[in-house]
C-alpha cells in the first residue's frame, strides 16, 4: 500500500504501509520515507524540488499561467470553481513546476508535477509550461528531468487535454534529435496520457520505489476484464521485471543517480560542436478575447446520439472501407516481436492510383467479429505494427492514411505487461517526425490516447457522426458525476462531436455522412470518404518532408494555453 502525505502542521503521521505512528520531524528527514517499513509517502512538487536540486539554484520559469477553460465544461460545479479549490488547496497556479536548477552543479531543466493538483492532471495550460521547460532546455542546451504523478488527461478540458500528450512529445523529440538527455523520474501515481506520452517516451527512465505507473487504471482494469489482478501489478518492480524502466530507485539515491546522468550527458557533450539553437519565443500564456468564445454545437447534432451512431454495429469498419474507396488493398501483418493484433489492420493500398500506406482499428459488425477484434482496442503489438507500417511508408516515400475507429486502448492486464503506455507513446512521438504525409480520419470512436496513437497527422478529418473524446461519457461521468446515469449530459459537457472539434481547431474537416448516418448507405460514406481523404492529401504530396514534419509540430503546438482563455468557453 502506497503511504500517503502528511498534512502540514501535523506533529504525527500515520504510515500507509505498515499504520505505524510516525513523529512528522522525523518522517520530514527521512524524505517522507518510513523508517519502519521503507513506504514512500507522496510528495508535492516544491519538496520534491528541495530533495533534487542543489541549494538556492532552482529558478522557475518566468510563465504564468492564464486562466483556461476551453469548452465551458460543468459537472456537479463548474470547472472555473475547481481550478479555484485546488490552487487555494496547493498554494501552486498549476498541477506542475517548470524551472532552471542545477543537480550535483550539472544544470538542467526540471518539471515536476504534483498529484495534489486535481490529481496531476495534464490540461492545456501543464501541457503548455511542460513544453515550454524543454524549449527552455533546448535553447541552454541543457538535459531535461520530468518528474511524473498524474492520474492522466484533464477531463474538463475535453480532446484539447488530449492533445497535450502529441504537444510535449514533440518537444520531447526535439530534445532528441539535438543530442540533448532527457530524463523521467515516475512517482506514485503516474497513468493514462501522462504514462502514454512524455513519461515513457523519454531517453532514461527511472521509477521511484512505490511508485504505479500504466495505461488504465487498476480500477479500470478491473471493470473491464472482470478479473483480479497479479500481485504487485503495475508497481515500479512489476515495470522494472517486464522491461519498462531502467532501474528502480529510493527516495534517497533518486539525486544521486540523476547526478550520474547528468555528468555522463554533460561529458558527452562538451565532446561534441554544437552550433547554437535559436530559442522560437513562444505566445504569452494569455486569455483570448472572450469574443472568441466557441460556439455550441450545431443545432439538431445531439452529443449523446452522435455517441450512439458512432457506436453503431452495422457502421463501415476500415476493412469495409479498404474494399470500397481504396483499391488493391495488401494487408500486412505482424510486429516482428511476437505478435499480430487483430485490432489494427493495415498494409498498402491505391487511392485514385496512388500508392498509399493505410493504417486503421478494425472493429466487425457481429458479436463474434468484435470479440474476434477485440472491440477495436488495439494491443502494444497493434501499435508495434502500426509503428512498424508508417515507418516502412516512410522508407518508402508513401504517405499515410490511418482510419481511427476504437474506444479506446486495450486495457488488460496483459497490454499493461506488454507496456501499453510506451507502445502508445512511441506511436505518438514517432508520428510527430514522420517525413511523409499522414492523413487522419475518425470514422466512428476516437478514445483517448489509443486513437492518438494513429492520429498525430498533418490533416485531421471526421466523419459527420463520429466522435472524438478524452474519455468515454461513461467513464467521464462514473467519475465527475455521482452515476453513469449522466453519461448524455458528460457526452454534451465533453465537447466530442465533429462541429464542436473543427470549433476547437483539433479537426479540418467533417465528412458528411448520407442520411441518417453512414451504415444507412456504407457505398457513399466510402465515397465520401475517399473524396475527403483525396482533397486533403494531395496538396500535401508536393510539400518537401522537412516543412511537413515543422508544419506538423506547428499544429500540435498550438494546442497550449496560450489559445483558450478562461471565458473562451464560458456559456
């Protein structure tokens, strides 16, 4: 059992470990650790800081964060009142701290998040600062060390939370691609998009000792699969036994491995010329006129009925379309690790001629073809084989089509021995340097951060009745709501529907559907489809590789903060 914080002022702490009652002074000198059983309490973001970095060095970063509420979105209070609580609760303007530091005199640049902060969540304005810290560490030239403890994406802020996940993950490919070290250091908790981007996708990864990190939640898992978990599932020795981490590390050796990191980046370094990096000033984080407020929903597009349609069986799945407005169609399979997921199906195929790599979830229509396909929610080893095609597309020069069509991410236990959150979090980052064309359209469901991983693209389409969300209404109401009963109200809160994303900028174009909805006349929603797909790729075709991987990144980048002020969405 993970110990838990002690309040401030308390002269007595009770362990969550071994229920042991602890003099606080003494727990405080022992990093929160318990001396008893060796439990590691959580900690906020300023102590963590004071146990990293060397006296006096740490300098936050000069942003300050605007107020943002992007969709207006209310549960049981409104967002803008639960912002309020938690700043007043934390003492901290946002749910992370971003600044310069130096560790053992090796500088750097460290984000560290805190679990207090409406649970760690990554919304807009996190996303934004986190981006921010390694743009800060490109231009020094400098490592950068995350610090994780996130229960996942902000719900409140719909699929712009979503977004995040491709936002820093390409500032964290930049990191890369400059020789720069980055490192992730994952506390308890750290799941969902958090786990799935920037916290597994970094060079390094270390996991404190108690510390929990996946794609779904044990509870999560648990409703889904109905079955108990292994013992010390997901735990930093579960990662470590199935490869997910390079080592697991004690509070009070955490520094010091991270001295020795730094110096053998720094090292290496100071061997290599590296010409200077201008530092791309980014907007202020400011609010946006509240005459640029988004607008509701289109009149007669019912969120909760979109989710129904979307969901709809007898809708075209991406093999119906791959035999209808795409030719030629060679499916390829396997991960080359192991395994072949029924749930993603891809290979080469012609569009009006044209050679093209398609890539997309494949659901069924019958009880047997969904159980068969396992609902659409791919495996790691259907995002191993989804990564593997666009990489060959690359090689190829062939660009990319993926078809996003799943409620989301397998969430069982195997996808988390299998290290779910990376396989997704690598589809992402790779998806951000891809030098060819990639096209994205969401043809029914578009859960969370297993649609993500097909759909970090340089156009993004959706089809008229398809929807696009953070987290399914039911799981957004199970938790913000006091029953799934709310599921139609979270569906309209969440803002998931095709109008409301070209709204919000996530998507370029709707595809219309023919009356009443595509599994009406699956003949024209292919050619829909394909004229769509056709319109939006083509002038894509002559733009060298270079301007499209930096128009892309441009794309993704303006999903921060600085785009969405607090009444931006206010109703």
């Amino acid at each position: 059992m993970t110990a838990t914080a002690p309040r401030e002022g308390q002269l007595w702490s009770r362990c969550g470990g071994c229920a042991t009652l602890l003099y606080r002074k003494r727990l405080r000198r022992n990093l929160d650790v318990c001396p008893e059983c060796g439990a590691h309490a959580r900690v906020a973001a300023p102590e963590r800081l004071l146990q990293l970095v060397d006296p006096g060095s740490f300098t936050a970063l000069p942003d300050r964060p605007a107020e943002v509420d992007p969709i207006g979105f209310v549960d049981l209070l409104p967002y803008p009142h639960r912002l309020t609580a938690a700043r007043a609760g934390t003492g901290l303007a946002e749910a992370v701290v971003c600044g310069t530091a130096t560790v053992g005199r090796h500088p750097c640049v460290l984000a560290v998040m805190d679990f207090r902060f409406l649970g760690g969540s990554l919304g807009c304005v996190v996303g934004e600062l986190i981006t921010r810290a390694a743009e800060r560490a490109l231009t020094d030239g400098v490592p950068l060390v995350l610090v994780t403890a996130s229960g996942g994406a902000r719900m409140q802020e719909g699929a712009l939370s979503l977004m995040q996940m491709a936002t820093v993950s390409q500032a964290i490919a930049a990191l890369r691609e400059d020789g720069l070290l980055t490192v992730s250091v994952l506390t308890d908790p750290t799941y969902g998009g958090v786990a799935a981007s920037f916290a597994t996708n970094t060079d390094v990864v270390l996991a404190e000792n108690g510390a929990r990190m996946g794609f779904a939640g044990p509870r999560v898992i648990r409703q889904v699969t109905g079955r108990d978990l292994p013992e010390g599932f997901q735990t930093a020795d579960f990662l470590l036994r199935h490869g997910q981490v390079d080592m697991v590390v004690p509070r009070h050796a955490l520094r010091g491995r991270l001295v020795a990191l730094l110096a053998a980046a720094r090292a290496v370094r100071r061997s290599a010329s590296r010409p200077a990096v201008p530092r791309q000033e980014p907007s202020p984080l400011v609010a946006r006129p509240a005459g640029g407020a988004i607008a509701e929903t289109a009149p007669g597009g019912d969120a909760w009925e979109t989710v129904r349609l979307a969901r709809h069986p007898g809708r075209p799945t991406t093999l119906d379309y791959l035999e209808t407005a795409f030719d030629g169609f060679v499916e390829l399979h396997g991960d080359r690790l192991g395994a072949d997921c029924p749930a993603v199906v891809g290979g080469l195929a012609r569009l009006d001629g044209r050679p093209v790599m398609v890539i997309g979830h494949q659901k069924g229509h019958t009880t047997a073809e969904l159980v068969g396909r396992n609902f659409g929610m791919a495996s790691p080893a259907g995002h191993r084989k989804a990564l593997r095609l666009m990489r060959l597309a690359a090689r190829l020069g062939l660009p990319v089509v993926t078809l996003v069509d799943t409620p989301g991410a397998d969430p069982g236990v195997s996808a988390e021995e299998q290290g779910q959150a990376a396989a997704i979090a690598e589809n992402i980052l790779a998806l951000t340097v891809l030098p060819t064309p990639v096209v994205a359209v969401i043809t029914g469901e578009g859960g969370s951060g297993g649609a993500l991983a097909l759909a970090v693209a340089d156009r993004v389409l959706m089809l008229q009745h398809a929807v696009y969300s953070v987290i399914s209404p039911e799981g957004c109401a199970a938790i913000l709501w006091p029953d799934r009963g709310a599921a139609p109200q979270a569906a309209r809160a969440l803002r998931l529907t095709a109008p409301d994303l070209c709204r919000l900028g996530i998507v370029d174009d709707v595809v219309p559907e023919p009356a009443p909805a595509a599994h009406h006349d699956p003949g024209a929603a292919a050619q829909a489809l394909r004229e769509a797909v056709l319109a939006h790729l083509l002038p894509l075709l002559d733009v060298p590789p270079a301007t499209l991987v930096r128009r892309r990144r441009q794309r993704f980048r303006r999903f921060g903060a600085a785009r969405f002020g607090a009444r931006a969405g206010a109703r």
